[in-house]
C-alpha cells in the first residue's frame, strides 16, 4: 500500500479515536450527575467500540496502528523501517491533537485549553507499563494465532483495562500527548505526560521482548 495511503489511515483512525475518547469522556461527565463511576463507563463503551470500527476500516491498509508504542513495537520486530515509523508516530500525534480539538469545538470548549487533571505516581506508571504491556501483547498473539481477531480482541482489552488499572489506560504516547489540550474528564496535566509515556515505552518494549520470545516457531 502507499505511503500517503498508509499515513492517511493512520490519521484518519487516531482523529476519529481522539475525538471519541474525549468526546464521550465530556458527554460522559455532562450526564453522569457528579457519579465517577458512570462516566468512566460512558467514556469506556464508546472507546472500547471506536477501537474494533476503526482498526477493521483501517488494519488492511496501515496495519492500523493508530499508537506510536504499537509501531515502536513492529520496529522493533523489523516489520517497519525508522523512516516509516518515524512518519507515522507524527502523523500519529498530530492527528490526534486536531481530534481533541474537534471534540472540544464540538462541545462548545475552548478549541485548546490545558488539562490541570492530574495522573501521576508510582502506581499510576506501573498502571501504564501493565496496560501497554498487554495491549501489545493483545495484537502480537493475535497477529500470530486469529488476525481476523485483533480488531475485537484490542476492543474489548482496552474496555477492560480502563478498569482494573489504576491510569484507566491510556497505553498510548499519541493519545496522552493529545489528551493534555483538553481540561476535560479524559485529559492529564501536560507534566504529567513524560512520565506516562515512558511507562508506555517501557511496557512496549517488554511485551515485544516476551511475546517475540512465547510466540516464535
């Protein structure tokens, strides 16, 4: 597939991502009536669905990465060159922040305002080496055993592990950078973001390690 195609996919999936998670995170916080529980799983449902939409629309032509730790993952496994990857994480970025600008536009918010939600500590950052961790580890063995799978398999992990981690998983560097222009039920405090996403570096690196290791012929 061409490159301008693969990177057309990549942008159009992580905006349409983006734009669901801190869409529904507002409406969410909006409708929830001051209960946290509620609006965590009126974000968690539609992130959760978007995943298994997009990744079917887009997996036959970028590999739908949509997440620089799922394609510093296939660099390492020698499935995409530097140059490429490199183009897709700042595709990935940068349509991820347009997509939080869209939501907050859309929702009547300032078209970017910094987040002051704050998401740090060591419990927080092993929550996101956990949730990287396994949602690499998602795709990779799926990949490996029922590819038709990986859309719903990757669904309905991230649907889980906003619950049982303690950063409601973000497991992804793109959507933690984007979720700093957005002060919202989903944002986190742009110093707060570093340290989200070397534990997303590091949970990558380590289930590339395992699985390449659990998984080989």
């Amino acid at each position: 597939m061409p490159l301008t195609r693969r990177l057309s996919a990549e942008a159009l999936g992580t905006f349409f991502l983006l734009a669901t998670v801190v869409g529904s995170g507002i409406m969410a916080e909006r409708l929830a009536g001051g209960n946290v529980a509620i609006a965590l799983l009126g974000n968690t449902i539609p992130t959760g669905a978007i995943l298994v939409v997009l990744i079917t629309m887009f997996g036959p032509v970028s590999g739908a990465h949509f997440n620089p730790a799922v394609t510093l993952s296939f660099l390492l496994r020698r499935e995409i060159s530097v140059s490429h990857s490199a183009l897709y994480v700042a595709t990935q970025i940068a349509a991820g922040i347009l997509g939080v600008i869209a939501a907050n536009l859309m929702f009547s918010l300032p078209m970017i305002e910094l987040s002051t939600t704050a998401r740090t500590g060591g419990g927080q950052w092993l929550g996101e080496v956990i949730a990287t961790f396994g949602l690499v580890a998602t795709i990779l063995a799926c990949l490996k055993s029922r590819p038709e799978a990986v859309p719903m398999a990757v669904g309905l992990y991230i649907t889980a592990a906003y619950w049982f981690t303690s950063s409601t998983s973000f497991a992804n560097p793109a959507v933690t950078i984007a979720r700093g222009f957005s002060d919202t039920f989903a944002g986190i405090a742009p110093e707060h973001i570093p340290a989200f996403i070397a534990a997303q570096i590091a949970g990558a690196v380590l289930a590339t390690g395992v699985f390449g290791w659990l998984l080989r012929d």
